[in-house]
C-alpha cells in the first residue's frame, strides 16, 4: 500500500497538486468550499471554516494547531 502512495505521488509536481487531485472527486461540500477558497486564497474565511468544523468535534483548533506547528521547528 505504501508503494502505491509513492507512486501516485511521484506523478504529481508538488504536494498541493497531489493533494488536490485526492480530494477532487470528493462529493463533501464543506471540502469543495474549503477547496474553493484555498484556490482564491481567501485565507480569513478558510480559517473560519476550519475552527467551525473543530469545535463542532470538539477540538480546540488554536491549542492543537500550535502543537502541529511545533512539530516543524
């Protein structure tokens, strides 16, 4: 299974391509606007977005994205 997740990506010329084709045929409408807006790079109302849906499961969006960004110092 691995091997064929490198070699879907290997085709692609960088990781928002790969990403976009993934999620392309996706039928979820929230994706699709999310998708919308990063291509219009319409950041602020993307951000909103992403906090609605992580409080609606219940996730703390600003504690838990400080930790993913530690992950890259």
């Amino acid at each position: 299974m691995k091997n064929n997740i490198f070699n879907m990506l290997k085709n692609f010329k960088n990781p928002k391509d790969a990403v976009m084709n993934i999620v392309a045929n996706n039928n979820n409408n929230t994706l699709k606007n999310m998708i919308n807006l990063a291509n219009e790079n319409n950041n602020e109302e993307l951000l909103k977005v992403a906090k609605n849906l992580c409080k609606e499961k219940g996730i703390d969006f600003d504690k838990d994205f400080q930790e993913f960004m530690k992950m890259f110092k």
